[in-house]
C-alpha cells in the first residue's frame, strides 16, 4: 500500500548513512506495513552495527565543522528544514498514518507541533550564551562558556515516528553537535522522509544519519561503546532506558532518557466535570492510548465519581474506529499484536479482582488489531491498570474519598513522567501541583507537550528534558576558563 504523495520523493526505502542514500551491504530488508490491515507499504534497508560506525565516523569528522559555523549558518539551515516540514505537512502526515495507524488528523498535529521544535531551536541556537563571572582572586575572571557535547546518538519510538525526531535532532543540531539516529523498525519510513528533508534544507553530508534496522541490539550496543559517540538521546521503554544507562555507563555518555510513565489523572469533586470528561478521553484515547503522558490511572472524588464514569463511557463509545486515512475516524488500531496482548493480560487481571467493564471491554469487529476503547470500574492500586503502563485504550476508574488519599495513591509508583488533575480551588490547585511526584503536571488540561516547555520525567521516567530553553542543555557542555594575569 503506497501512500498517494503530492511528492512521491518522500517515501524512500534506502537508509540515510553518513550523507549517502545506501542498501545493506548483501541486499537485506525489513518490511514496512500498515497496522490497518498488515498489508505491506516498503521495504527499508536491514542495516547492522558497523553502519552504525561508518554513520558515527562520519558524524564524528563533520561535527567539528558544523559546530563552527556561525549560529546564524546553522539557525538558517534548521529553519529552512522546518519550513521544508510544513510545506509537505500532508504528505509526512500520509506517510505517518500509513506506518502506524492513527487518524490522519492526529498525524498532521503529530508533525506540525513538533516541526516546532526545530523552529524553536533554531531561534534557540543564537542564543547559547555564556556568562562572566568575576575572578575568585585578585586579576582573575571566570569565563563560562557553552559547547557542544559532540557527536550524539538518538534512539525513537514508533508511537511517534515523526515528533520524536525533530525534538531530537532540532536542538542537537542547533547546539552544534551531529546525530545518528535509529528510529523504530515498525515506523522508519518517517524518519527517512524527515532525512530527505532535512538534506534539501541543507544540513551537511554526515551530520544527521538514519539507520533501519531490524535488530535494535547490535546497534544499542555500538552507540553505547563507541568512544566516539558523546551522547545518547532515547526515548522508549523504562527497561531499554535501564540497559542503556547499564551500557553507556562504562564510558561515562550523557544521557536524556524519556521512559515509560503511569500518570494519574485525578477528578476533585470541584472540578468542571464536562471539562475533566473532555480531558481525560483525549489523554486516554490520543494514539489509542499508546503514549506515554497518557492517562493511565483516573481517580475521581467519591461525590462525582459515577457521574463522571458514565460521561466518559459515552465519550469512549462515540469514538470511531477505523483505518487513520479516513474521514471522520478518531481511533486507529494499536500498533501490533503486543499491545493487544497486554490490554487484554490488564483487563483480564482487573476483572479478576473485582473490576467491572462498564463500555467495550473487548477486540473490535474490525478485527486485526482493534481494540474497543474500555472503560472499568471497581479498580482498586492493587491491580495491573493502576501498577503498570497499558499503553492501549482502556480507562480505569478508582474512587477516592480526599487528597490525601488520592495524592498518596498518585505517587505509589516508581514512574514520575505526567500527572494531571482537574479542580478550581486555587489552594488545592497550589498544594496537589507541587505535591504530585512527576516532571509535568497538567492543571485542567491535559495537553503538555508544546516546543516551549520542559518536557521530562522524574523518578523512573527518565532524564533531562526536550524544548523549551532548558532542552539545549543536554546537548552542551560547559566549560570554564579561568582568565589570570590581568
Ligand atoms: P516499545 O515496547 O514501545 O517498542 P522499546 O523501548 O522496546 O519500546 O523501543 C523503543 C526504541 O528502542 C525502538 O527504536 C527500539 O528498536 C529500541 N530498542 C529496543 N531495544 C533496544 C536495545 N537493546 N538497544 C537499542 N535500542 C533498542
């Protein structure tokens, strides 16, 4: 199944390595396929650990020279690429749908408000400023200067093929540092269309690499000991992170890691409660629920806790299902038969314990990988739902009579990534935000991620954050010079 293309270009089935368009030495190939219904779309080249060297040497040669150039020169170029982005929004959108299923309208959300990234670090680029410090001794300053880490190495996920890219690549190359990148097998042809054009836009030969492989391992491995490699940028799964830190751990690597989250989104008895609904089916239900500020917990206050579920059921029942190209679809498949098998492992293991199913609860009539967006009460922290990430459209409801309770019940996790909660009194609003263990706390929203704010995680959720003028920072170092003689 090719995508339709205004700019056929775009779809690409050879890796970006090191500034050329390449096959895998011996013709190895991964298929590319859609979630819909597994019919194929590509294939992508099968690449191993030493194309991942060849792609690190060479960003290792150029780097110096990139980091060169005038903040301008590279400010210009990444806002030529972020022009390039929204010129073929739909077309990236398209591809983005086709490889991993979600409506198309999300899909083109997905791109433009992360193309932001690469606007906002290019502005961000001519602001790496240093400081002066006055001399701890007589004829002496302290000169603060900011440089870059380097050669830098990215990993993605496929539950954002194109968003977790360009929030990536943007500010490394804004900070001067060069990237190699290996997105997710199941969704690569997104981040090669981004290559494409990022290549029209004028980023050197060799600075930003992509490579497809079907065995993320060896690749994992080479960038964690490459002594070449400065920097490892991942988002994915807490247990990947874990290995990761283990294995960069030797050579001491900077890390930014965006891990698994189990946020809690809380319902107070003061809330909008129409507002709240409208909240959490779009935290819950975005991408089938397969992001990782999702809500995965939702508590509500005793007093509104049943008006409350039957507005969501009825939000969770009006969504469509169906293949992401089409009009009017709000929910696409899950991602593969996985994610599937832990939505039914999760519900299973509530229903067991006491959970009650009050919509769905059950795999689509459209078959494949469609699961009906669920919505359960009688949930109680002792179940799966409330422990770990489902990462698929299912609601738990658990009931809570105060805020002691509940904020208790929120941070009883190892995970620290999102939380949100919905209430009006301002005291609570103060007292529940600064008290709730996680990076990012959504007050009567539940939409965090914009290019101007610090997006991360505490606790097992990871390290570091991505935009906002905090984000450049993982990709520089400083150094001090101590300026005597004077
Ligand atoms: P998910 O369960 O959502 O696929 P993962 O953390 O397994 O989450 O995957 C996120 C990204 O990490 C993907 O690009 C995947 O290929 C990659 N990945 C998984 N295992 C490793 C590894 N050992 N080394 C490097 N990358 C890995």
């Amino acid at each position: 199944r090719v995508p339709a293309l205004k700019d056929a270009s775009l779809l690409v089935s050879q890796a970006y390595v090191a500034g050329e368009w390449t096959d895998a030495s011996g013709g190895k190939t991964i298929p590319v396929t859609d979630p819909f219904d597994g019919a194929l779309i590509a294939h992508v080249p099968d690449l191993g650990a030493e194309d991942a060297r060849r792609a690190i040497d060479t960003a290792h040669a150029v780097q110096k020279e990139w980091a060169k150039r005038t903040a301008k020169e590279r400010s210009r170029i990444l806002k030529a690429w972020y022009d390039l982005i929204i010129e073929n929004a739909d077309d990236l959108a398209l591809i983005l749908t086709t490889e991993q299923g979600k409506p198309l309208a999300e899909a083109k959300g997905e791109v433009i408000s992360n193309a932001a990234y690469i606007e906002w670090f290019a502005e961000e680029a001519k602001r790496i400023d240093g400081d002066i410090i006055p001399g701890a001794n007589a004829g002496q300053r302290i000169l603060v200067l900011k440089q870059p880490v380097g050669v830098c190495a990215a990993i993605t996920p496929w539950n954002f093929p194109n968003g977790m890219i360009t929030r990536k690549v943007g500010p490394a190359l804004a900070a001067g540092c060069t990237m190699v990148l290996k997105p997710a097998a199941q969704t690569p042809l997104s981040a090669l269309a981004l290559a494409v054009l990022a290549e029209r836009a004028g980023v050197p030969k060799g600075a930003f690499s992509v490579i497809t492989t079907s065995e993320a391992k060896p690749i994992g491995e080479e960038f964690c000991r490459n002594p070449k490699v400065a920097k490892i940028t991942f988002t994915g799964s807490t247990n990947v992170g874990r290995w990761l830190m283990r294995e960069a751990g030797d050579s001491i690597k900077r890390l930014s890691l965006e891990l698994g989250g189990n946020a809690p989104f809380i319902v107070f008895d003061d809330a909008d409660l129409d507002a709240a609904v409208e909240g959490a089916t779009a935290s819950k239900f975005r991408n089938a629920g397969q992001t990782c500020v999702c809500a995965n917990r939702i508590y509500v206050q005793e007093s509104v806790a049943e008006a409350f579920a039957e507005k969501l059921a009825a939000k969770a029942t009006s969504l469509r299902l169906g293949r992401g190209t089409e009009e009017g679809v709000t929910m696409g498949p899950l991602i593969d038969d996985r994610a599937v098998a832990k939505m039914e492992d999760h519900l299973q293991d509530a229903l067991s314990k006491g959970g009650r199913v009050l919509v769905g609860g059950k795999r689509s009539d459209l078959g494949g990988t469609f699961f009906e967006p669920t919505v359960m009460t009688g949930i109680t922290q002792s179940m799966k739902v409330t422990k770990e990430e489902t990462f698929a459209p299912l609601a738990p409801i658990i009931t809570f009579k105060d805020e002691e309770d509940v904020i208790a019940m929120a941070n009883d996790t190892e995970f620290g990534l999102a939380s949100y909660f919905y209430a009006k009194d301002m005291a609570r609003v103060w007292r529940v935000a600064e008290a709730l263990e996680s990076g990012m706390v959504g007050v009567n929203t539940p939409a965090l991620a914009n290019e101007m704010a610090p997006f991360g995680g505490i606790k097992q959720s990871g390290l570091g954050r991505e935009g906002s003028k905090y984000g450049i920072e993982g990709f520089l170092e400083i150094k001090y010079v101590c300026l005597a003689g004077m």
